[in-house]
C-alpha cells in the first residue's frame, strides 16, 4: 500500500508544443527542412464569472529540484500521491520518481519503441478513472509507426510495482527521422489529445486523411470522440506542423505550441476542425483560411515543446531558446507580450507540467544528444509562478 505523502491535485494536461524555425529538427539543430472551447467546455469559469486577466508581469522561482541524473526524459505524469512517472526517450523506459526524496525507481523497458532520431518513448498520460482502472498511456515510435498505448500499473505489487505488457490502442500516426510529435493529455472532457507531427512530409499537414500534423482526440479505447468536426475521424485539428505541447485553460478552452521553420514558432488557440496553415502559412498570415496563432516567436528564442496553464497564464517550455516563456492570457487572446524566465540557466527545456496553484513541474532536456549536459543533468524542478 502506498503512503499517501501529500494531497497534491496533479493537472494532466501536458504539455504543449513549439519547434524552433531554420531547421526541421525538434531544437533547431538539423540542417535538413522537412479559438473557441473544446467540446464538453462551458462558457464560464468555474465560479460562473468572466475570469480576470493576469498581471502584465510575473514571477518565477524555483522552490527546489525533485530529481536528478534522468536521461532523455520526455513525458511526465503526476501520480495522485505525488509521485511522478517520466519517460526516458532514448532509453524507452519509464522510472516513477518519489515526489519527496527524488528517488527514482525504474519501472521498466516499454516493449516495441524503435527510439531513432526525434522518436522513442514520449508523452505520457493516466487515465481520467486512474484511481479505479491504473492505467497509463504511452506515445511511442515502433518500427513501422507513431502509436497509443495503455498499460496497467499495479501499485500494490509488493516486488517492483511492474506495467503490464501494452495495449495498442491507436495506430497508424506517420513516423520519421523527425516531426513525431508525442504530447498526449486527456481534456476536460476525458478525450484523449495526441499531438502529431508531419514526419518531414510537409503534404500530410493539408491533407485531412492523414493522422500526421494533426491534434488528434479519442476516446480512452482510440476511436474517434463524439462531436469531431470530421466525421467518423480522430483529426480535431489540422495544418500542423509538429505539436508537441497541450494545454486547457480555467475555461476549458485548449492551447498547443507548434515548431515552426524558418521564421516562427506558434502558440495556437485551437478550434475545433480549423487550418493552422502549415506549410502554406508560418506565423501570422493575411489568409483568412488559415487560423492565427495568438503568440509568435523568433526560431532562436522558442523551439517550443510542452505547455501548461497556471495562474492565469500559459507556461511554455523552450529547447533551442533555453528559457520557460509565460503568456498571460485574457481569453483566447495574449493579454500581455510573451515574458521569458530561467533563460540559459537549465539548458533545454522540454515538458512543463501543471502541479496545482502556483506551481508548474519543470523538465530539462540535456542529455538527448543535442544539448550540453551538466553535472546532474536531466532533472525535474518544482517552481512557484505567478
């Protein structure tokens, strides 16, 4: 039986999504090139009440680090006693971290990740009926495509709290040396969210059919949700070019950051069966069929992956921009300019995690071949924001 230490409220939207332009790469490094509510959201927030506009500026500050010495860590899910669940890439592992202590207990090697490039083992998910089902869903590379799985996590096993073998649940999302995507989070509505990449084929983004440079949302078994804007389709969003990151705001409303090119990263507000533009359009354009982003972001500054909301603002965690950006929000609109913090003081920055009230869990990306890894590198930090 596992102690309950602290009644910490884990938020499972992940994380969102931003690449750095001038390249095709998730970080900027390779030289090759490649709204309104969800459904089930109200118009109001949880007190009936238009909600306040944050403050212009905030405010960060690393309260301590909770784990040290991970290697490729990617995804990141808070379990309901405060532990945390992190993926290993490269490794194709997952290692549950003792929330107090920091200590790390490897769960084991997920079979069937073929890790190669910007694909291995990513995002992670529980899901919405953990505390009665204890399962854990996967994003992963295989040798032949992107996929979904779900495993069962038995916590009470007194020898090792092992994952069951996995459970494909969707499949068939294009795979490449790069623009895998990864993120999953299940939504408000207990929809399950992947973010999907083009896999270097910039035609699959425009092309409706395809699963690759999409949002995709699912049901908890990986059928297409019910109130999709396309029929009897996962496709909730298209025009992407590689999401990696996935937020829901107090409203219920969804965000997700996306790697741009040459020019702009994006921080999208994303309306159910719009056009994100990709490739016709980068950033902001005149075209009104594509719809905008509500921030934008030189190449340098962002290559953005995951995403969380706290305090009334977007956290977006930057790889080549080595910095955490906040966006305070008033609806769907930036109420401020973007404001970056921690820049170049961790290195890369991969998934950004919701931990209830003013604290964000925050996750570096050093030692998955691209950055400069320090002693101690990779680690998880716990920061207090306002």
């Amino acid at each position: 039986m596992i102690v309950q230490r602290r009644a910490v409220s884990a938020v499972l939207a992940a994380a969102t999504l931003l690449l750095t332009a001038g390249c095709s790469s998730d970080d900027g490094d390779s030289p090759a090139k490649g709204g309104d509510k969800a459904p089930g959201s109200t118009a109001a927030s949880p007190t009936g009440q238009a909600a306040e506009s944050p403050p212009a500026q905030g405010t960060v500050k690393v309260v301590r680090t909770v784990a040290e010495g991970l290697s490729s860590p990617w995804g990141l899910a808070p379990l309901p006693d405060g532990d945390l669940l992190v993926s290993s890439r490269d490794d194709a592992t997952i290692t549950r971290v003792d929330g107090e202590s920091g200590k790390k207990t490897e769960l084991g090697e997920v079979p069937g990740v073929d890790p190669a490039g910007e694909g291995g083992l990513m995002g992670l998910a529980l899901s919405p009926e953990y505390a009665s089902d204890h399962m854990v869903y996967a994003y992963f590379t295989s040798a032949t495509d992107n996929r979904i799985v779900r495993m069962l996590y038995d916590e009470q096993q007194p020898a090792g709290r092992q994952l069951g073998a996995p459970d494909t649940l969707f499949k068939g999302i294009p795979k490449g040396f790069i623009h895998n995507g990864g993120r999953i989070a299940f939504g408000p509505d207990k929809m399950l969210y992947a973010g999907t990449g083009e896999s270097g084929n910039t035609g699959l983004s425009q092309d409706k059919k395809s699963l690759g440079g999409k949002i995709l949302r699912m049901t908890p078994e990986g059928e297409p949700a019910p109130g999709n804007p396309f029929p009897d389709s996962p496709v909730y969003s298209y025009g992407h070019r590689n999401v990696q990151g996935l937020a829901w705001d107090s409203e219920q409303r969804l965000f997700a950051s996306e790697f741009g090119q040459d020019t702009w990263d994006e921080l999208n507000a994303i309306k159910p069966g719009d056009n994100y533009g990709w490739p016709e359009a980068e950033g902001k354009s005149d075209d009104d069929r594509y719809h905008n982003p509500l921030a934008q972001w030189g190449t340098d500054d962002a290559s953005p992956s995951g995403v969380a909301h706290a305090e009334g603002s977007l956290w977006m965690a930057g790889l080549k921009g080595q910095r955490l950006w906040r966006i305070p929000l008033n609806g769907t609109e930036a109420s401020a300019d973007p404001q970056a913090f921690l820049e170049g003081e961790y290195g890369r920055l991969r998934t950004v995690v919701a931990a209830g009230g003013d604290k964000l869990w925050l996750v570096t990306s050093n030692t998955d071949g691209r950055g400069e890894p320090k002693e101690g590198d990779d680690r998880i930090l716990e920061l207090q924001v306002t």
